[in-house]
C-alpha cells in the first residue's frame, strides 16, 4: 500500500470511529431514510434550515465503514451551505464517484475515491448522499 493510499484509509477510519454528526434531530425540516438494498444496510439523515442554509445536520443508522465515514464527512461538507450549493456538492461528489470529477488530493473526500474500484461498494459511499439529495427534493 503506497503512502498515499494508507493516509486515505486512515481518513476513512477516523471517520467511521469517530463519526461526526451522529444522531437524531427531532422533527427535523428535512429526514429522508434510505436502504442499501445490496447489502440491507440503513441510513436517516436529518437536516434544519435557518432560512436557505443548513444549520444543522446529522445521521443516524448502521452500515459498513465506508457508508459511516462517507455519512460522516458529509455533514461536515453540506453544514451552512445553501440548498443550492448542497445541491452542486451532492452532485460534485456522485460524479466523483462515477469518475467523472475529482476534488482535491487535500480534501478529505477525495479519500472516498478509491472505492469506485469496487464497483459493488460505490453503493455504500453515496448511501447518505443520495438520501440528502432526496430530501432536497421533497
Ligand atoms: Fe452495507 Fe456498505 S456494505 S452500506
């Protein structure tokens, strides 16, 4: 394993022991659940807006340490952005994973990036994206 792939690993596993914005928001603005059906894995995320920015944001479920971290570092990313701007992040980051964009080497979600070498897991990366992205919609 080269250096650089071992620091993206240790990303990953930060974030999925110890998980930032784990939890439940109660009557949150926007709560969108979503199951893997690949694996029957599980992941809510919960979001409060203070007018068009997210102000709060959380998940909660259970999965494998991909979906856990990529859930992690998701509400890391999409906290105080507009809809509009989570939108586009959403979208920078499933398109990343279909290799089509990249962000950079710095940015802890270019560690996720590895995966799309496993086709079946690329499921998991984009769990709590997906779902976030649904509720935007709703
Ligand atoms: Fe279930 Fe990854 S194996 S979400």
């Amino acid at each position: 394993m080269n250096m650089l792939r071992e620091l993206y690993g240790q990303i990953i596993m930060d974030h999925y022991h110890r998980p930032r914005n784990r939890g439940e928001i109660p009557d949150a603005d926007l709560e969108e659940h979503l199951l893997n059906p690949l694996c029957g894995d599980e992941v809510t995320v919960y979001a409060n807006f203070d007018g068009d920015t997210v102000s709060e944001v959380k998940f909660s479920g259970r999965g494998c340490s991909i979906s856990q971290a990529s859930a992690s570092m998701m509400t890391e990313r999409l906290m105080g952005k507009s809809r509009e701007e989570a939108e586009a992040e959403i979208q920078h980051f499933k398109n990343m994973m279909v290799g089509e964009e990249d962000f950079p080497e710095h940015d802890d979600l270019a560690a996720l990036k590895g995966v799309i070498q496993y086709p079946s897991r690329i499921k998991c990366a984009t769990l709590s994206w997906t779902a976030f992205q649904q509720g935007l919609e709703d």
